[in-house]
C-alpha cells in the first residue's frame, strides 16, 4: 500500500501532466486520454491497467464475468468490449464465447499490447478475438446487427459527455434485436464534476436521459451495487 509521501507525490504528478496534456490536446479528449494512459504505462503498467498478481484484478474481472452471465450472456452471443484494458475481465468472456464472438476496443496501444500478453498467459487466443485500436464510438468497423451484448466497465467513468454521447447514438445500429448495453459511471447525487479530465461524476437523470434522447430505454442496475461500491451501472437497450 502507498504511504501519505507517495500518495502526494502521484496526486501532484497528476496535476503537472494535467496542465501540460491540456494545453497539447485542447478540444481532444480521446488523444487527452490516449496520453494519459501512454505516460501511465510508462510509468508502471499496474498503474493503468492493473495486473494479475493484485487479489482485485482477478475478482473485479470475475465479477464482471458472472454479471453478464446471470444477464443473459450466452456463448453463441456477440460481445463487444468497449475499452477492454488489458483482459481482465475479457479473457474469462473469450474462453466462454463461441470463437470469433469476441470484440474487444481500446484507445490505447500500449494497453492493448498489455491484452495480448493477458491472452498468451491466461489462454484464449484460439478463439480468435477481435482486439481493435479505436479512437471513437462510431462503431465503424462492425456490420449492421451484429452484437448482442456491449459492455464498457469504467470506460465514462473518464469521459466527458461530449465522447459518451457518441456511443449510444451509434449503438442501434449495431445491436441485435434483443441486445443490450451494459456500462458502469461514477454516480454522484451532487453537483456534476470532473477532476483533471480524468475522472468524471454523473447523475443518474443525466445519463439515463441522454439514452432516451438516442432512442434507447435506461434503466439503473440497483443489484450492481451489492457488488461494486466504487461505480454505478446502467443497462441501455433499444426502445424499438
């Protein structure tokens, strides 16, 4: 565990990287958060990612996993991955999948570099995942019907609405019929907020409304909350 020092030290490195990332990338915040992540890494990849030789990298991906499963996740489905990480909760869906139905996107190369080496050491790679440098949620690179099940795991959580709102404006289109959307966010009763553009707080109302101006029913996932105190989650789907 980091003691009070280093705790200090990480906050105040975070604000001089702040104020230099800001300047650099004004108006971009996935090339913002591209950054973020790159110097991150560089700095430590458990920092970024997490890694498996923690106790929670396993049992926030396990957790994740059994989720979906008691949601109706089934192996013939199509998951896509918004900001897979580094697999921790990943490779468990890819060795439950059918080969070929795993689809999984991140911003980062240097985080997606760390997912491969998750799947040579935990296995998966027979079943062909789909692994993906995006820097959108336009869904470009995906056929028309095609997923049964997106999930994003502490992906707005870093995210300004400007780059939320691009996800369920383009997510109908790449939904099967009976497909849904499963994200987690930082819920805050307060006053909304961000810190350092890295860290973003949302009500309920606000995400909740912003997927019904897309078309899309919301509704907040209260037996999340037994399992995980630090996010939220919701579960969108198509109001057709």
């Amino acid at each position: 565990m980091e003691g009070p020092g280093r705790s200090r030290k990480w906050a105040a490195w975070r604000v001089s990287r702040d104020t230099l990332l800001r300047l650099r990338y004004r108006g971009d915040h996935i090339a913002y958060y591209r950054a973020v992540m790159q110097d991150t890494v560089r700095k430590g990849a458990a920092r970024a990612v997490d890694n498996p030789d923690r106790k929670h990298w396993r049992k926030g991906g396990k957790e994740q996993f059994e989720y979906l499963i008691k949601h109706g996740l089934q192996p013939n489905h199509k998951l896509l991955e918004i900001g897979c990480g580094n697999l921790r909760a990943g490779y468990r869906f890819i060795q439950y999948l059918d080969a070929d139905n795993y689809y999984g996107t991140e911003i980062s190369p240097e985080v997606l570099e760390r997912a491969r080496e998750t799947l040579d050491r935990e296995g998966g790679a027979e079943k062909r995942p789909h692994l993906t440098l995006v820097d959108n949620m336009r869904f470009e690179f995906l056929a028309d019907a095609c997923i049964d099940v997106v999930h994003a795991h502490s992906v707005f959580s870093h995210s300004p609405l400007s780059v939320i709102e691009e996800c369920p404006r383009h997510l109908p289109h790449i939904l099967r019929p009976g497909g849904q959307f499963f994200f987690t966010f930082n819920r805050t009763d307060g006053k909304e907020r961000n810190v350092l553009r890295e860290d973003f707080y949302y009500r309920t109302e606000t995400l909740i409304d912003l997927a019904r101006r897309c078309g899309l029913n919301a509704e907040f996932m209260h037996d999340w909350e037994e399992l995980e105190q630090r996010q939220s989650m919701l579960r969108v789907w198509p109001a057709y």
